[in-house]
C-alpha cells in the first residue's frame, strides 16, 4: 500500500499537479528535464528517492490520450492497446527513424499510412489501428492519462491493483 501512495506522489510530479507536495519537490529538486524527472540523483532526499522508486509503476499505468499525435512515441507510448505498447506486439525490421517517430508520422491525408505500416507492424497492431481514428495536428495536444482504470485518473486503489496484479509489491 505504500507504494501505491508513493506512486501518487510520482504520479502528480510526472502530469505537474500543483499539489503541495508536488510543488516542494519540484520547487526544491525538479529543475531536470523530463527524461530525468524520476531518477535519483546522488544525496537527495530519502523522500524522493522513494517517490522515483515508483517510476515503474507509473510508467505501467500510463497511457498517452493522443490528440495531434506529435508527442506521443508511435511504438514506445501506451496508446492504441489498453495495456501494452506497439513494441510489446511485435516488429518488423525499423529504422532509426521510425524507431523514434510520433504517431503523427503514421499519419497521411487523415488516414493511416497502411502501405508503409504494413512493413514496420504485425497484423494485429493494423487491425486495432483501423478501429482507430488516425491524429490529427488539428486536434489539440496530446496529453497523459492513467490507463490503469477506465476513467484516465489516477487512484491509489487503481495503483495498488496494478501493483499486485504486476507483482511489483
């Protein structure tokens, strides 16, 4: 159970609450970029080494809503399938390019680019994308939800059963 409070703490500096203690820890550690945002540094606190230890289970339970698609990594990102990323599915052979794209780099004139996806991606992951809804820049920025419940927001109930249901307790 504590983790799964520690994964709130996590949690709220990962989405930048303005929560009390997400604003003393950013305020006092969180001048890093996003990348490093919860790994620990040598001789910080006991408090937010605990907190950064969560990172896993934030990375599990997060899921990219994406809207324009820019900033949401096409198979790094938790964002087509409820609980497992492009990656997980299988590949085919990627360039570095692709490797790093967005979902908006799939993308082409308001559908997807089935051609080119068709040697990058396993069938299923075409399937699950023709039910989708191909981002649009048109549509807003993409933004992080919690993909541990069926609702987007974070709970420590919603944590701690991702938690035992991962084994990470």
């Amino acid at each position: 159970m504590n983790r799964a409070f520690g994964a709130k703490l996590s949690w709220n500096l990962v989405i930048g609450s303005k929560s009390l203690w997400a604003n003393v820890l950013q305020y006092k550690y969180m001048i890093r970029s996003d990348e490093d945002l919860l790994n620990v540094q040598p001789g910080e606190s006991k408090v937010l080494r605990f907190i950064c230890q969560q990172k896993d289970i934030v990375q599990s339970g997060t899921k990219m809503a994406d809207k324009g698609g820019g900033s949401v990594s096409f198979i790094k990102d938790c964002w087509l399938f409820k609980d497992a990323r492009i990656m997980d599915k299988g590949l085919m052979s990627l360039s570095i390019e692709e490797a790093s794209s967005s979902v908006a780099d799939w993308g082409q004139n308001g559908t997807w680019n089935y051609s080119r996806l068709a040697d990058v991606v396993v069938t299923d992951v075409i399937r699950e994308l023709m039910a989708s809804i191909p981002a649009s820049h048109a549509a807003g920025n993409d933004i992080i939800t919690w993909g541990a419940n069926s609702h987007g927001m974070f709970t420590v109930k919603s944590s701690y059963f991702l938690i035992v249901k991962t084994n990470h307790g």
